[in-house]
C-alpha cells in the first residue's frame, strides 16, 4: 500500500500522562519515552488502574498529556491537524458499539470520515477500502447486519475493520479482547499480529492476556505497580524477572519456567514427581491448587510421587513420610490431598 | 422511493387539511383560492388563504423543527429519550410568556399601545426571548460540563424555571391563568402572514446549520473518543448542533407554544422507516415523519364536524406516544440499539 510505503513512527519524549480537572493534576504515568514503528505489534501489559488506558488515549491525542512532548512521524503533535492526525492514528477501544441503528457496512464507512468531503459520501475508492477492510477481518458476510444486533466478537471484528478503513499507520487498541472467549482472543489476537506485519501498520494493545501477550507480541510494554513503563522482548522480560515483579502478588507467583502463574509456594509443601506426560502435567496442576509446590529437591519434598502409566489406566503412588498411598483414580488422589491440607 | 411515499403522503395530509375544517371545501375550491379563480366567494378565498394555508405552513414547519432538534438532542445525548427541549427551552418561553400575561400585562397595557404591539406579538417576543435566554445558560454550561451532566444540568434548569412559573401563577388572577392555559395547550394558528417570515427564516436557517454538521453527527453517534479519533471536533460539532436544535424548538415554542412529543417520535419512526442512524438519510426523512405528523395532529385537533378546537398537545402526545411505542416494539431491543 503506497500510504505506508515508508515507515510513520509515533514517540513520545518525557510524557506525564493523567487527568486534569478544575487546576488539580493527578500524574498517573511520567517521564514516559517510548516509540511505536510501523509494522511491529506491541502489547501493552499491566495491572488494572496503573494508567494503560489513560497512557492509550493520550497517545491517540483524544486525552491531552499532562506534560511532554508526542510526535507524529517526527512532526510535534500539536502542530497536526485533527483530519491528517486521523488519517494516521486509529483507535479501537473495548466498548465500541454506535447509538441508535446502523449496519455494520455503515458503521466501518465511518473509518472514511478524515478523507470524505462535508456531507461524508463515499466515493469508489472509499468504497474499495471499506469493502477491504471488513473482507480482511472476515467480516464481508456481516456487513448488512445492524451493529447493534452483533455479538461481542464480530462487533469487536468490525470495529477493528472501522479503523482499518481509516488507513492509519499507527493503530492503537484498548483491551480489544475484553468480552470475548478464549478461542476469539486467540483468533483476534492472531488477526491483529499479522494485520500489522503486513499492512506495515504500528500497533499497540493493551490486554489482561498475559499468556496471550508474550506469545504474540513483537515488543512488550510493561507497568509496574510501581507506575514504571518497562519495555522489552517478551522473552526478555520473562527470564529477568520483571514480569514476575509486576504481576506477582501475595497469593500467586508469576513462573517464568511455564510462563503462567503458580498459585504461591509453601515451602513445607513440596512435593517431587517423576513420570511426564499429560498425567503428569494435570497431576502437577492438582497438586499446585492445594498449595503444593513442585520441586526437584527429595530431601526438602514432603510428599514424593510417582505415576505408572500404562497409556489407558494411570496409577499415582504418592509416599508421606513412611506411609505409602495408591490411587487408581483422578478423584480418589485429589480427595486424599484435599483432606491433607 | 420512501422518500417519495413520504412526501407525496406530507403534500396529501396538507390538501386535506385545507380541505377539512369549521367550512369544509372540495380540493378543486382549494385550489382555485391559491390560484386566484373566479369562481370562489372572497370570503371562501380569505379562509383558505389567509386562516387555512398559513396554519398548515406553520405545522409544516414547526414539525419538521421539532423533529430535526429531537433527533439532534438524541444523537448528541446519545439518548432515545431526549426531546427538543432537555435543555429547558420550552421552561425558558413558558415564564417568558408567564411574565407576558401575569406580570406585564395587567401594569403594563400602556406599553403595548405605546409600542404599537398587539398582545400576541407581545406574547411571542416574550416566549422567544425565555426560550433564546435558556439556550444561551444551556449552550454557555455545555462548554464547561461532560454530555451526561449537561442532561441533567437541562433537567434541573426546567425545575427551577417551571417553579417560578408556579410561582407566577399562584398570585395570578383566573382570567390571566386562563390565557396561560391556552398558550400552553399550543396552537398553529397564531403564526399570521406577516409573521411568517421571521418564524420561516428561524427555521430554515436552523435547519440549514444542522445540514453542515450531518458527517459529524454519525461521528457522535460511536461516542467522542471515537469521533475525535476521526477527526471530528466534538466540542465545536456538539455546540453547534446545539445551538441549531435550540434555535429550531425555541423558535417553535415562541411562535406556537410548547408542542410535546413531535420531536421524540420523529425520528424514532424516522429510524424505524429508514433502519439507518446515518444523519444525511435520517434528517431529510425526520423532517419529513416531523412534518407529517405534525399536520396530522393539527388536523385532528381542528376536529372536523365538531366545533370545538382540541389542545394540539393533547393531541401530539395521543399520535406521538403510541407511535414511540410501536416503533420501539418493532425494534424490539432499545437497549441495544442505543447502548
């Protein structure tokens, strides 16, 4: 696509980002320097109420900074029109479902606003690009429904095929994927990477899918609750401890060696396991919800286990100390550890 | 093609309007009188020209006002209940027209020999200026208060104004109340020849700034982050269409008195009809529905074959309340449709 032909880069340098009202300014973020480039996918990881949102609208220009300066292909914001600055930024935000009654070809036509004239009709190539973009999200079969009567993923499609529409280098989304399941996280997730690989376009999300994050993501920015923006390479962070620093809490540890949370371990709850396999890893999860935690270390292990699978029938022979205890069954195993701890 | 049903069914509820009344004429005499035949009475001529056919200009217009500010006040709010006058403007003209008939009028009666005003002009420069009064309070807070705010802030303008307005009628004597009654029951027949330009050139010119705006408010319609992220400035589109609703419902209830219900069942039949939001198809059909049911409710509170005049907003609510509910039914699910 000419448009993009070269890259449009949206920075920020030292940004205070927060609300001001009535003279009073709460800073939520500061001192934030951070570019997005085109065609790389960002994801924008944090706990709730440390400003992702806020740190979102800011940098798509419809919350002013509190301080700083955000520039736009090298250009200082402020000096950008409202139309050229649509013609390059696009926003998708959770909630995202027009008023009154609209088909959902409409509601994507409305990505054309910054390039139509005053009445907003479309002309053949608007026309093309809307047609474009909603074949691109898979959307083309839904486009004389009315908006309104959509489910959460395919509104959440359209509205990704609105600001499509709208052409912009830079696209910025705000929990796209709140209200859907999980395989409509995956495939939207999926849609979005490979939209912004191909159509050379700079995105930046923000998510609660942390699983889902740091396996899409080409970058990752990362609030602490300390109110720090860390960026990296989702690897990265995962082996230098910062992802468990932010989303480590008093009940749940962030496990870089699985990459998914760990309820927390008690250190007189430990216990070994040999034998792999699927049973294995369903018996490890069992165990970690009673409190249990998997080490390699016999002598520190309070309970010792090993599985025989045979590949239809597994058996769990789990030694406590000196008692030795069978079990044939999954629900027999989790009784006895349940009544344990 | 709706487009067409719709006006020619707007031009046949005017004819049977000139039609239909205290002297009912065939279409042929009506159409003679606009001609200027022969073959008609002057006094058959002058009911039809000058009684008949500026009452049916000023529903024509009126209602097309009322609808087009209903469905600016509803797109703006974001509200499938915002009618013209959440901001208070029918409050406004209501003690404009209180302060006429209680307070001026029995001191001030060498006022209006003085200036040369009959009391029905007198009448109309009170409710316009309330209501144009209000509309500055409401357009001066809309620029300082979030959208939601600015509905309730309408709200709670509309209280303190009626309240002064009962004030006025407690210590007001029976006859004076009853003109006030009769103001507030509405009627398009007040709006003379003479008249008719200022009251047309409101509206249209009202009218005419909603059309500028038709793009942006489809922007709106997805709320102002989004809006704004398509380049729309919402402050100046939201001030705007404001002041263009206002100037439609004020000029309306200055000349006519408060007219209730046209402007929210407009445009929901309008939608109904049309089954889009998108302003450039929906304006040009709420102003027709407006001006349809508009002289609708005027002609059935002419009651033909009775004698007496029905309050026309007795009538609108009785047209436009069942019309509201139908549509809605029709659309099933109002919650969805408008978040």
């Amino acid at each position: 696509m000419d448009t993009r032909s070269h890259n449009v880069e949206l920075a920020c340098e030292k940004l205070d980002v927060g609300y001001s009202h009535q003279g009073k300014t709460e800073t939520i973020l500061s001192k934030l320097s951070l570019e997005i480039q085109g065609g790389e996918f960002i994801c924008l990881l944090g706990p709730n109420g440390t400003g992702k949102s806020t740190l979102i609208r800011t940098l798509s220009g419809v919350q002013p900074a509190i301080r700083g300066e955000i520039s736009l292909d090298g250009m200082p914001f402020n000096s950008i029109s409202p139309r050229e600055r649509a013609r390059q930024i696009s926003i998708v935000f959770t909630d995202n479902a027009p008023v009154g009654m609209m088909d959902s070809f409409s509601f994507a036509s409305l990505g054309r606003h910054p390039y139509s004239g005053w009445l907003g009709i479309l002309d053949q190539h608007d026309l093309d690009r809307v047609r474009w973009a909603l074949d691109v999200v898979g959307a083309t079969n839904l486009q004389a429904r009315q908006v309104a009567e959509l489910s959460d993923g395919e509104r959440q499609k359209v509205s990704i095929a609105r600001a499509l529409a709208q052409e912009a280098n830079i696209m910025l989304l705000d929990e796209p994927t709140a209200y859907l399941d999980l395989p409509r996280k995956v495939g939207l997730m999926r849609m979005l990477r490979q939209l912004s690989h191909q159509e050379n376009i700079g995105m930046l999300m923000s998510t609660h899918d942390l699983d889902l994050a740091l396996r899409h993501a080409d970058r990752l920015w990362l609030i602490t609750k300390t109110g720090e923006l860390i960026q990296g390479l989702p690897e990265e962070l995962a082996l230098n401890g910062e992802l468990a620093r932010a989303f480590g809490s008093e009940n749940l540890d962030w496990d870089p060696s699985s990459g998914s949370f760990q309820v927390h371990k008690d250190p007189c709850m430990q216990f070994t396991m040999d034998g792999g396999g699927p049973v294995a890893f369903w018996t490890r999860r069992a165990f970690e919800r009673y409190g249990y935690g998997l080490t390699q270390d016999e002598s520190c292990a309070s309970l010792l286990v090993s599985i025989q699978d045979d590949g239809k029938n597994p058996a769990w022979i789990v030694r406590a100390g000196d008692d030795i205890h069978q079990f044939k069954t999954i629900p027999s195993l989790i009784n006895w550890i349940r009544n344990r701890s | 093609m709706r487009f067409a049903i719709l006006i020619l069914s707007v031009i046949g509820i005017a004819l049977t309007s000139a039609c239909l009344g205290s002297q009912p004429f065939s279409p042929g005499k009506v159409i003679q009188a606009i001609l200027g035949g022969d073959g008609i009475s002057p006094v058959h001529q002058q009911i039809i020209t000058d009684f008949r056919l500026p009452r049916i200009a000023t529903a024509l217009l009126a209602g097309s006002a009322l609808a087009t500010a209903g469905l600016i006040m509803q797109t703006v709010f974001r509200n499938p209940l915002a009618d013209p006058f959440v901001l208070g403007v029918n409050s406004g003209a209501s003690l404009g027209v209180a302060l006429v008939l209680m307070v001026l009028a029995p001191t001030g009666i060498r006022l209006t020999q003085d200036l040369n005003l009959t009391g029905q002009s007198l009448v109309i420069i009170g409710s316009t200026g309330g209501a144009f009064l209000t509309l500055l309070i409401a357009l001066f807070l809309s620029r300082r208060v979030d959208v939601m705010s600015l509905l309730i802030v309408g709200l709670m303008v509309s209280y303190t104004v009626g309240a002064m307005v009962s004030i006025l009628m407690f210590f007001s004597m029976a006859e004076r109340l009853q003109a006030f009654l009769n103001w507030s029951f509405g009627n398009y027949g007040n709006v003379s020849w003479q008249q008719m330009p200022v009251f047309a050139i409101l509206i249209i010119g009202g009218l005419s700034l909603t059309a500028l705006f038709l793009k942006p408010l489809d922007a709106l319609l997805i709320g102002s982050h989004y809006a704004e992220s398509l380049g729309t400035n919402t402050r100046r589109v939201r001030f705007f269409s404001l002041l263009a609703a206002s100037i439609l419902a004020g000029t309306v209830t200055g000349f006519c008195g408060p007219i209730g219900f046209l402007g929210i069942a407009a445009p929901h039949l309008s939608r109904y009809l049309f089954k889009t939001s998108r302003h450039l198809v929906l304006v040009p059909a709420t102003i027709l529905v407006g001006a349809g049911l508009s002289l609708s409710a005027d002609l059935v509170s002419k009651a033909p074959g009775l004698d007496a005049t029905l309050p026309l907003n007795a009538i609108t609510a009785l047209i436009g309340a069942p019309v509201i509910i139908v549509a809605l039914i029709r659309q099933r699910n109002l919650k969805r449709v408008f978040g």
